[in-house]
C-alpha cells in the first residue's frame, strides 16, 4: 500500500463529521461494541469507530434489497470505490475514504475487506449452509475479518496473534447466528448447517422457509444451537491466548465485548436454547459486572505483561489462509 505514513493513533486528513458520523453509527448500531470501545485509547477508539462504520455500511449498501442482481451491482460498487480510496483516487464517498486512510495507516491489507465483501456476497447467493465447513468460511468473512482489521488497528502484527483474532470474530458470528435462528427464519434464512440439522433429526427443516417455524424441529434445533454454540467456546478460548499481544486497555475493551457476546449464549442457554422464544439479551446490570470483571482479569494479567519477553523477530505478514478456521 502506499501512502504518506501518519503516526499510529493519529486521525489526520479524517474530517471531524466523519469521525462523528462513525461513532453515531457505532453507538446506535453495536451496543456492546460502543460500551468496549469506549476503554479504548482516542486515537485507537476512534479508528475502530471508523472501521466498523465501514463494515455497517458495507452491510447496508446490500441490506433489505430483494433484487440480487441490483444487490450484487451495489456491492461491485462498492468494492470499486474502495480499491479506487485506497489507491488514492477521489470516490466521493466519506465513509470509503476514511476506512481507507485506516487501511493505509493501520497496514490493513486490501484483500481483507474484500473477504468481508464476498461474504455479503454469500449471503445474496445461499438462504442456506450445508455444511459446517461452509458455515465457518461465511464466519470468517463476515466476522473474522473484522477481528482481523480491528487488532491492526491496535497495532498487532504477528501471524499467530491475528489468527487469535480472527477467532473471536468466528466465535462472535456463531454466537449471532445462534442468538438469531427466529430472526433470520423470518428473512427465509436459514445459517444452522444441514449436515448438523440432520443429525439432529430435522435434516427437513430447510424446506419450510417461507413458512411459520414448525414445532417439532424445536428439539433438534435447540441440539444444534448447542453444539455452536459450544463450538464457539472453543473459538472464544483461542482468542483469549492473543489477549496478552494487545496493549493493555485494548485488552480490558476486547475481553469485555468478548465476555457480553459469550453471555449471550448462556442467556440462550438458560431457555433452553429454544428459538421460539426470540432474540436474547444481556441484562445491563450483567453487562456492568462483566465490564468490571473484564478490568479485574486484565489488572491480574499484568505481572505475565512484564514478564513476557517480546519476541525479537515478529511474525508478519498474512494469516494462512487454511488455518483461519482450525482449532
């Protein structure tokens, strides 16, 4: 990439309506992402702010358009005005522009957003997933990119750390589908795998789209809700060993959107996991413990921070392409 180098933390050349309009679209947005971003250093936070406002407007450009073709032409679009931001040439779109100049700052590479992109394209192609495998690379793109993106922006560089990363993002999107089975039934989607559905006893299920969630999948689907849902355990406990590669009050943010969002699935946990009853929140009282909580841990961490040698020659570069889902 090229570009004039500007200090990390830095938001030059970023118009302050920009930068505003970022945050508004953060706060109203994602919740548990502003609460997070809120323990974040300035420079940092408002980095964040902007790469996922990107992500949010990515998502809108293609959101509640029923034509495919006019949602894909939409999303080439877009993807055209970003390589043309981040070659510098003008677009006339803030909102590109400034992801850009964090592309260009935070050594963000281009092929990562367009992985996010082609993830929304996957989602205009398939209502369905029939395998896990599948399942996992949509959760990359769609969430394993952003946690990709938002660790540059924190200032890490090693291989492993960013696979960490990435791992909280797939954690976070397993988590989302889970929280949302009802939700996206009522869009006529349906993310839970057919290969898991069918084990489970309702390898049938996928056929009612269109129609009222039938009852007797109720059991089935609770099994495969809690098999992801363990599942993305796993990956939220891969992510934790990266916690200490971040500084230190990124590590209290990251940690405690990581506790709220794994909150979810013990609130999902708790009914049943039984999708009829709707979208499941964490209660704000919780949600002030878990912050609390996520501060605690990370003072306690601090005697293994001083004594964690850096390493003397870090890894860089690209995450391997065919790891990024392995546990």
């Amino acid at each position: 990439m090229t570009g004039t180098a500007v200090p990390a933390g830095s938001s030059a050349g970023m118009t302050p309506g920009t930068l505003a309009v970022c945050h508004s679209v953060m706060r109203h947005h994602a919740r548990t992402f502003s609460l997070a971003a809120a323990l974040l250093p300035a420079g940092i936070r408002d980095d964040a702010a902007v790469v996922y406002a990107f992500c949010r407007h990515a998502d809108d450009t293609v959101d509640g358009i029923e034509d495919r073709a006019v949602a894909a032409a939409r999303l080439q679009r877009l993807r055209d005005a970003l390589e043309d931001s981040v070659g510098q040439q003008h677009t006339g779109d803030p909102m590109v522009a400034a992801f850009a100049e964090v592309m260009r700052r935070r050594a963000i590479p281009l092929h990562v957003p367009e992985e996010l992109l082609a993830g929304m394209e996957m989602d205009l192609r398939q209502a369905r997933y029939p395998t896990l495998d599948g399942l996992l690379l949509y959760c990359y793109r769609a969430a394993g990119t952003v946690g990709l993106m938002m660790a540059r922006v924190m200032g890490v560089s090693s291989g492993q750390a960013l696979t960490r990363a990435i791992h909280l993002g797939i954690a976070m999107q397993l988590t989302n589908i889970c929280r949302d089975v009802l939700e996206d039934w009522g869009r006529s989607r349906l993310y839970l795998p057919s290969e898991l559905l069918a084990r489970a006893g309702c390898a049938e299920l996928g056929e009612h789209l269109g129609h009222p969630f039938p009852g007797a999948a109720v059991p089935g689907v609770a099994e495969v809700v809690r098999f992801l849902l363990a599942l993305a355990d796993r990956y939220y406990a891969s992510a934790d060993e990266g916690l200490l590669a971040l500084p230190w009050r990124c590590s209290v943010a990251v940690r405690t959107a990581r506790e709220v969002y794994a909150a979810i699935g013990e609130e999902l946990a708790r009914k049943g996991h039984d999708v009829r009853l709707g979208r499941v929140a964490v209660p704000p009282a919780r949600k002030g413990w878990l912050l609390v909580w996520s501060v605690l841990r990370s003072l306690g961490e601090l005697p293994s921070r001083m004594a964690r040698a850096a390493p003397s020659h870090p890894e860089r570069g690209a995450v391997d392409a065919h790891d990024f889902t392995r546990l």
